[in-house]
C-alpha cells in the first residue's frame, strides 16, 4: 500500500474522533501557513545540500559528507513524534529501506526533539535508520524550512491535543520544519525535492525510489 493510502484512512478516522472545532483550527491554520508560499522558499532541485553534523538517537555524530561518501542520501524531516502524519511516514520509509540500500542510498531523518525522545520514537516504531535530533532547527533552516507554528493553534497544541513541543524540543520556540524529503547526491546535489506546507500531505517512498533506481 502507498504512503498517501495509509494517510488517507488515517485521515477519515481523525475527521470521526476529533472535535470539529479541532479540525476547523487545523484546517484554517494550515491553510494560510500553504498560502505564505513558505515551501517555495525551501531548496530545491539543483541547489547544494548544507552540510551538517547532528547526534542520532544513540547519541553518535553523524556527518553528511562521511554518509555520501557511500552513496546518495535520503533525508527526510519531519516534525515530531507527536505527529501521527510523520509516524506513518517514517514506518512507510523502514518498510522500503532494504531496497534503498540495496541501490547504495543511506536515509536520514531529522526532527527538532531532544535526542531522548528520538530514542524513543525510534524503539517504538523499530527504525534501523539513523534518527537524528536538530535541537533549534538549525540544519533545517539551512534548508529554508522553518516556520513558527501559528499563536491561535499552540495552546490547542498543548491543552487539548498533548503535543508539548517545548518538553519534547527542549525550547519555547513553538517553531518547527515544513515536512520534506529530499533525494542528495555524492557530489551533494538535491537531485529530488518534496516541500510541501500541509504537513498532510508526504513524499512516497515509492517516488523516493524511482529516483535511486534513476542513478544506477
């Protein structure tokens, strides 16, 4: 099953269990986060990827340049364990992950939380891959992904949702990173973007794929 088919039904089940004024907000606040054209300003295909240089959930540093010294790279970020969109996600990419590396490509993913909680997030979901912790978004700024997340949605966040960013990022900054996937060749290239600011809505592993078949 594709990612956009799980998320599809995870979709219906949310619209029966959460309260319409929950929804109406989620709705309304990504709608005007889309039409800021936030995305547009994200990196795009031909620019160079940032090096960078961040602790997985095991606490060891992890540095672009020695991961493409083996191959292309996969990187993925996503906003949070918290996020039921970026759980489905990062399942779907460990599914297919075998076959990544079976085309010589490593897969990266990043999020702002503290590198406990990425810990956790990768036990829970059994992630082989490095889960890396971008405490202060630093390396996703870097990338142009970077948003403050709206005033009337973080006590909803907080209060009736559970999504307590400032513990599970370790800042009151309330900001977070547009979820993306980029495909990074050995010469650090983007040869494949997937921006988008509803956060609804991912890149296909299946489409990931296609792409690192596209190299051999």
């Amino acid at each position: 099953m594709r990612l956009s088919k799980d998320i599809a039904a995870f979709e219906a089940e949310k619209q029966r269990t959460h309260d319409r004024d929950v929804l109406d907000m989620i709705d309304t606040t990504t709608a005007d986060l889309v039409a800021t054209g936030i995305a547009a300003q994200a990196l795009a295909v031909g620019d160079q990827s940032p090096a960078f240089e961040l602790p997985d959930q095991l606490g060891n540093m992890v540095r672009s340049t020695d991961v493409m010294v083996h191959g292309p790279v996969v990187l993925n970020f996503y906003r949070g364990e918290w996020c039921p969109y970026c759980n489905l996600e990062l399942r779907a990419h460990q599914a297919k992950l075998d076959r990544m590396e079976r085309l010589g490509a490593s897969f990266l993913a990043i999020s702002p939380m503290l590198p406990d909680n990425s810990m956790a997030l990768a036990e829970k979901h059994q992630l082989a891959y490095p889960v890396l912790s971008d405490v202060g978004n630093e390396v996703a700024a870097a990338f142009g992904l970077v948003f403050t997340v709206d005033s009337r949605i973080q006590a909803m966040y907080l209060q009736r949702l559970g999504n307590d960013l400032p513990t599970l990022n370790g800042d009151d900054s309330f900001t977070l990173p547009l979820p993306a996937t980029y495909v990074i060749d050995q010469d650090g290239v983007i040869i494949y973007a997937y921006v988008n600011a509803d956060y609804r809505l991912r890149a296909d592993p299946e489409d990931v794929l296609e792409v690192l078949e596209d190299l051999i």
